[in-house]
C-alpha cells in the first residue's frame, strides 16, 4: 500500500535543497497544488524563490511560507 504524503516526503527530502537554490522542490509542490486546484502565485525575495497558493474563496484557513 502506498501513502501519498509519505511518497510527496521522500520526494521532497531526496532533493540537495538549500535555499535559495530549492533543487526543483518549488516546482514539485506548484505542479501538486495546481492539478488539485490551486491558483498559485510566484513571490519571490532576491534569488530565494518563494509562493503564495489557495484554493477557492472566502476567508483564508491557514498561512505556509517556505524559505
């Protein structure tokens, strides 16, 4: 049996992320979030690549920020 989250983790930790250089980590998470639909918005700071994602309307339910 195969879990999703586990095999999203150890994609995501097999990757020589350090930031700003994310080793494609942003990518990875963008591509997910968009085919569950998502609308994500690039902001980066400098060279250090970072974003904004939701889903739907209304009142935002919780805040992630990666580094």
């Amino acid at each position: 049996m195969s879990c999703p989250v586990i095999e999203l983790t150890q994609q995501l930790i097999r990757r020589p992320s350090l930031s700003p250089d994310d080793a494609g980590c942003q990518a990875l998470m963008i591509e997910r979030l968009r085919a569950i639909g998502f609308t994500v918005e690039p902001m980066d700071f400098g060279d250090t690549q970072n974003f904004w994602a939701w889903r739907g309307q209304g009142r935002n339910a919780g805040f992630c920020r990666t580094y």
